[in-house]
C-alpha cells in the first residue's frame, strides 16, 4: 500500500500564487466570536441603519406587512413636509376579498396606519384623497370614524368621484374639498348576496342605513331630512334610487366645505397645523 504524504502549509508563508493569505480577525472584546474577513465585519448596532414608520429595519420600497404600503419612503414623506397622504381609491374592501383585477382600498392596510399617524410626532397633519366608487359600509364606516377622531388636523379632497361610502369618509376630515368636475352619488345602502325575505332583513337595513346617515350629519353642515331626501330621490339616476352631486352642489347643500384642489387643501392643512385643531 502506497503512504499518503500529507502537506503542512506554514500559516505564515505566502500562499500558492505568491500572495499573503487572507487576514483574519477576531474582536477581543467577545470571546469566542467565529472569525470573519475584514470586510464582511458586520456593522456595530449603532451603525445599523434603521427606517422609520413603515418600514422599519426592512430595506427601502419593501412593503410594511402591517399595512401593506411601501416602506421607508411613508416616513421620508411625512419627515420632510410634517404631512401624511391617504389616498382611498378604487372600491372600499370589506371582510371579502375583491377579485385581483379590481383596484381597491384594504382597511386592515388603511387602520394600523391611520394609527401610526396619529402616534408619529413627525406628522403634523393628514391629507386624505378620495376617487372612490364606495364599497363595504362597515369598512368604510371604520376608515371615517378613525379620521374623524384623530387629534391632528385632516383634510379631505374629493377628486373624480366620492359615492357611497366615500361620502362618510369624504366629510370625516376637519376640512373637505371638491375639485369642480368630481362628483358625489348619494343613494340608499344595498345587500349583495343572498337576501331572507322576511321583516328582520330590512329593519337591519334601516339600522345600518341610520349609522351612514347619522355619521353624514355630524360631521358636516347638512340636515338629516335634507340627506335622506337626496338619499331616496327617484327621476334622477337611471338604474337606482338617489343623487348625483356635481362639485359646487355638494358644497351648496352643506355637504363639503368648499370648492378647491390641492393648493387649498395644503393651505388650509398648514393654517390648521400652525393655528392648532379645530374643536367641534
């Protein structure tokens, strides 16, 4: 049997192609730390850069889980103005998923961020922006409530479209715009699905149409019997019972604040921002 001779390399001595081995490291300050090279040291944790609301300690542009909006540049946003943007687009999502075709708002994405808002001291105010063909009533509803009790300024702009349960959430903020050719739809509430014809089904209905309605008035300049009435006007909407409000019309029966786009709104953000929230 042939001996096997085995080679011993001197650590020190240079390697087969005539240059030095690699330098090796070990921090003295952890014992037992496994040796790394030099320039994969990996950063102390102070040095470890870190993002803020929405995507901390992920890699910028990579989605929050929580909310499902881009990472790092929500806070880069909201850091260098002090204001936040919520857009609410598309049909509102309720506890069904809408098939992937369809543009929608999540409010399990639209409340943790709401919250995170309201808890960042960077963030003097919240821009909301509506183009909205409505949806779920009681995701709508929760999206509305929240806006409407956050203790920093909001303002809503209506662009294109508010209906249905846009309407709510249009009226939440401190201050509503309407750009001059977007439009409202004002309409009774209506169940999907399948219907049990029997009086419990629409005294349901009447209840959760009485939650909109009540919502609606206590939050703008619109009385309650002025709002049903648009609510159930008939000779108005080919397919469908209610009224279409064409920008300054919603403005005339009370229901937004006022005419105006983007540079209103920010202007009427600042002033809030400066001069401190309005108090109902």
């Amino acid at each position: 049997m042939q001996q096997e001779h085995h080679r011993h390399r001197d650590p020190g001595a240079p390697g087969l192609s005539g240059r030095p081995p690699r330098a090796e490291v070990r921090d003295p300050q952890v014992p037992g730390l496994p040796e790394v090279a030099p320039d994969t040291v990996p950063l102390h944790p102070a040095e470890t850069p870190t993002h803020h609301q929405g995507g901390e300690g992920r890699p910028d542009g990579d989605p929050d889980p929580a909310t499902g909006q881009g990472g790092a540049g929500l806070s880069a946003a909201a850091t260098k103005s002090g204001f936040q943007v919520l857009t609410v687009i598309g049909q509102i999502e309720g506890h069904v998923s809408l098939p992937s075709q369809n543009k929608t708002t999540k409010y399990e994405h639209v409340l943790p961020q709401l919250v995170a808002i309201e808890q960042d001291p960077a963030v003097q105010g919240l821009l909301v922006l509506l183009n909205t063909v409505g949806g779920d009533v009681e995701a709508g509803l929760a999206i509305a409530e929240l806006i409407a009790t956050m203790s920093k300024p909001t303002v809503s702009i209506v662009l294109g479209g508010g209906h249905s349960i846009g309407a709510p959430i249009a009226v939440a903020a401190d201050r509503s715009f309407i750009v001059s050719t977007a439009t409202m739809t004002i309409h009774p509430i209506r169940l999907s699905g399948m219907v049990i014809g029997v009086p419990q089904t629409y005294e349901y209905l009447d209840k959760m149409q009485d939650r909109v309605v009540h919502f609606v008035v206590a939050n703008s300049r619109i009385s309650q019997e002025r709002f049903r009435e648009m609510m159930f006007r008939t000779g108005e909407l080919a397919r469908d019972v209610g009224t279409i409000l064409v920008g300054k019309d919603a403005v005339r029966e009370g229901l937004i604040h006022e005419v105006g786009g983007l540079a209103h709104a920010m202007a009427a953000l600042r002033a809030m921002a400066q001069g401190g929230k309005p108090r109902p």
